[in-house]
C-alpha cells in the first residue's frame, strides 16, 4: 500500500497542511506559540481554516509571541519540531512513519539550516521519505496546470514573485525547476509591514507595540497599495468628509470582543471609488472634480478608537526605502531577476510574472507594481501579471498536485538512504 503524502508548506507566518492529492489542505495554523495574559504557559494556536474544528475566540491583547523562524529560515527546530508534533497528532492525525513528506523550504537555505530539518524529519519524526521543494516551482507547477493551453504551460516558463510573512522573492522558473542564480531576494514581508504599521499607530495615536495580532487585523483589513502617492498623501491630510482613507477600527474591550474589527466597513471602502490618474486622463477628467461626496455622522466624529485608514505609501515599489532598508525595490528586483537570465528567456518571463504568498493581497498591488515596472522595461517588451486565485494556499496546491503523481515516489530519498548516505548526499537529490 503507498503511504499516505502530507504536503506541509511551512511558512514563518502559517503552516499549511494535509494530503497530497486533494485541492485545498486540511488545515491552517499560525507557526507560532503565544500566552495570552490569562494564561501561565504557552499554548498552540487553534486552526485558522479546517474541516472538522472552529478556532476559538482568544484574547490575544498583549500575548507574547514565539516563532521558530526568522526571515524565513529555521531558527529554533526544539520549538518548531514541538509545533509539528501538535499538528500531525493532534489536528492531521497521522502517522509520520506510516507517511511521506513534501517539505517547502526558502531558497538559499543555508546547509546547517537543512541539517537540522532533516533531523526532524527523519530523526524526530521518522517520516518514511521526504522531498523538499521550494515554492516558486510549485506555483508555476500548480499555475501550469491550471491553464493548460496558456502561455505560462506552452512556454514552460514563469517569473514567481513570493511576496510573504518573511520576505519576497523574484524567481525565474523554467520547465519546473527554479533557475537559482537568478533569484532575487528582499529581506522585507509582511511581519515587516506590520511592524512598522505598529510604530506608525504608536506615534500618532496609542501604544500597540505589543499588539502583533492586532495590528496585524488592521493590516489586513485597512492597508492598501497607493497608485496615486501624491494625490493619495494630500487626501490622507484633508479634515472630515473630505478624507476618503478616514474610518474606525474598533479595539477590543477583553469582555465583549476578543478581537478588533472594522466599524463600517463600507466607509472603509471609499477609497476604491477613487480614479487613478490614468484613467482620468483617458476619460478628460479634472482630477480635482473626482472625488465623491461622503457624508459624516456627528456621533461617529466622537468615536475615534483608531479613526484612520493607514496608508503605507510605498509598499510596492520602495518598501525597502520606506523602512529605511538599503535595498532595491520590488520592480528593481524583478528586473534584476529577468536580466540574469538568457535573452531569449526574457521577453516570456515579462508576459507571464505570478504574484503568490499572503502580501499580495493588498488591493491594487498588482496595478501599481505594472505602473512601476513598465518604464524599467524595453517597449517592445510586453508585461502581463497575474495574481493567484487564492495567493495563501497556491503554494501547498502546487505541492499537493506534485505529491500526487505517480513520479513523486522516486523523487523522494528515504529513511534509509538518509540513515545511510547522511543529509548532504541526499540533499543533491533536490537541487534545484
């Protein structure tokens, strides 16, 4: 009988997790221990998204935070083979030695770094085989699959841009194998993002340098990609009605609500009716005469808990500058990436660039990384991005899909070749 595949796409921010072969994985945890202040001793997150179990509300108001990875590397195996345990016991409920392994792992992992996750795996956890792939090959692979007859699956070739918890990679990929001297990092993600959104509300308005999953809420919900950072600045200074981006998130009290969340989420919305300028010089349009009219109640005016849309001016193109990160930007980076690779390949890769990983849900991401990359371009170049159906869960599909073919059996190196050969030897079966 084969063995069971559990595909673990194991980010710094969330684990994704489950059998090979179905679409969607079993489920989603943080990777991370917390203690809420109610509690004496570190617990496991509840899932996020599962079948069979409803995450429990928690309060989470100033709970420290313990992460097994930093920028996106494996720093702390005791505390993420401790994560793992909980995961295939108590929520998977499988038997690693009765299974295989799809394993996802950054590029450039350095090899002490693979060392210790071999040990886990195969040492700990007596998985009967293990196969570690990087997540730009199984987005194009998943992506591929899915249009058959478009360009990325007819010209076997693809720009993966990971934009995640830890950081963004631009990566070249051809024919399902991630062209490695050409890969790009920046050491900037979402934990980044937040971070700095933390520092942003503190200053202006009230502490919540502790509040990492509540500022991570405000994140998600509030924060968008300007394209338009003039025109967005002078309408984020502007009193009252006349400021679009101005709405009310609404802490949580301990009692009530255990989390925050976003009073009127319509008003929220109001900067979507906004028209870029672009189109408003397509259309012959004063750019003053376009913005609508939006009506203030008084009472709202009284309640300010966070009464601001936070606009993270430069989250495409000069994330890096906006942290003071001495780094090329998003669209340098791609370029970069594209240019390192041969001359033929480079006109295909501009046509067919994937957005992937959880900081590319950003509404309008994609539209102001094209504005900016298209000058950076040749002209007779053109430039075509795709964002993922579901940028979360893109990664572990493709991994899903992998472990499901009848090939991945020898692609894996087993327990015995890991106990014979040693971790270096077997880690040649992955290159990639």
């Amino acid at each position: 009988m084969q063995p069971n595949v559990v595909v673990l796409d194991n980010g710094g921010g969330l684990i994704k997790a489950g059998l090979g072969g179905d679409r969607d994985p079993s489920t989603i945890i943080p990777n991370c221990l917390y203690r809420p202040l109610s509690s004496k001793k570190w617990i496991h997150p509840s899932p996020i998204t599962t079948t069979t179990t409803t995450a429990v509300p928690i309060d989470l108001t100033s709970a420290p935070v313990r992460r097994p990875i930093d920028r996106g590397y494996l720093i702390n195996p005791d505390l993420q083979r401790d994560i793992w345990a909980h995961l295939f016991s108590s929520i998977l409920h499988v038997t690693p030695a009765q299974s295989s392994l799809l394993l996802t792992e950054p590029l450039f992992t350095l090899p002490s770094i693979q060392r210790a996750t071999d040990e886990l795996v195969f040492e700990d956890f007596n998985f009967s085989a293990l196969y570690v792939a990087d997540s730009p090959s199984l987005t194009h692979l998943y992506e591929a699959s899915r249009r058959p007859t478009g360009l990325i699956s007819k010209a076997q070739c693809s720009l993966v841009v990971d934009c995640g918890f830890s950081f963004t990679h631009a990566a070249p990929v051809f024919q399902n194998f991630t062209i490695n001297y050409a890969a790009k990092r920046i050491d900037l993600g979402g934990k980044a993002l937040t971070n700095y959104l933390k520092e942003l509300v503190s200053y202006r308005s009230i502490n919540v340098m502790d509040e990492t999953f509540l500022m991570d809420d405000v994140k998600e919900k509030l924060c968008f990609v300007s394209t338009d950072v003039s025109r967005d600045l002078q309408i984020a200074k502007k009193p009252g009605k006349e400021n679009l981006f101005r709405c009310t998130y609404v802490l949580p009290d301990g009692i009530v609500h255990t989390k925050g969340f976003v009073k009127d989420p319509d008003e929220a919305q109001r900067y979507k009716s906004l028209i870029d300028v672009d189109q408003a010089q397509k259309l012959g349009m004063d750019m003053d005469l376009d913005q609508p009219q939006v009506t203030e109640k008084i009472e709202d005016r009284k309640k300010t808990d966070l009464n601001k849309n936070f606009l993270l001016n430069e989250k495409c193109l000069t994330w890096a500058c906006l942290l003071g990160m001495n780094q090329a930007g998003l669209a340098e980076c791609i370029v970069r990436a594209v240019s390192s690779c041969h001359p033929h390949l480079q006109p295909l890769l501009y046509e067919s660039i994937l957005l992937t990983g959880g900081s590319t849900l950003f509404p309008r991401f994609a539209q102001r990384l094209e504005r900016e990359l298209r000058p950076l371009v040749p002209d007779d170049y053109q430039v075509k991005i795709t964002a993922q159906e579901d940028p979360i869960l893109g990664v572990w599909r493709g991994g899903s899909l992998l472990a499901s073919s009848p090939d991945f059996e020898g692609m894996c190196v087993t327990k015995a070749e890991y106990e014979e050969l040693g971790s270096a030897r077997c880690r040649r079966r992955f290159f990639h």
